[in-house]
C-alpha cells in the first residue's frame, strides 16, 4: 500500500511536467511555379492538304456554277 500511495503523487507530478512543454509547428511558405506547356500543331500538313486538294475544290465549285 505504501508504494501505491507513492505512485500515485509521482505520476501527476509527470503528468503536470509533460503538460508544461511547449510546442512549436511552423509552416513554410509554398512556391507555386509557372508550368509551361507546348503544343504542336500540325500546320504545315494542313495547308499542304489545302494546296493538294485545292484542284478539287475548285471543280466541285465549277460544277455547282453551271447547274
């Protein structure tokens, strides 16, 4: 019985010490950094397709014209 009549004042006096600590978070700003995306298109085989097809575009206009 007297060993659990020390324990009792020993543990809160623990518990009083741990509750006497001071903690300190600290929080670091973030970086937020431009993101660069490229695109490529595909330009150039579009206006070759215009070019290759454009005979064929100027006949289908034709056709329309003498009806």
């Amino acid at each position: 019985m007297f060993k659990m009549r020390n324990t009792f004042p020993a543990v809160g006096i623990m518990l009083m010490l741990a509750g006497c600590t001071q903690h300190k978070v600290e929080v670091a700003p973030v970086e937020v950094k431009p993101i660069h995306i490229t695109i490529d298109s595909n330009v150039k085989v579009d206006k070759a397709l215009d070019d290759f097809f454009s005979d064929v575009d100027a006949a289908e206009e034709g056709v329309g014209v003498n009806e």
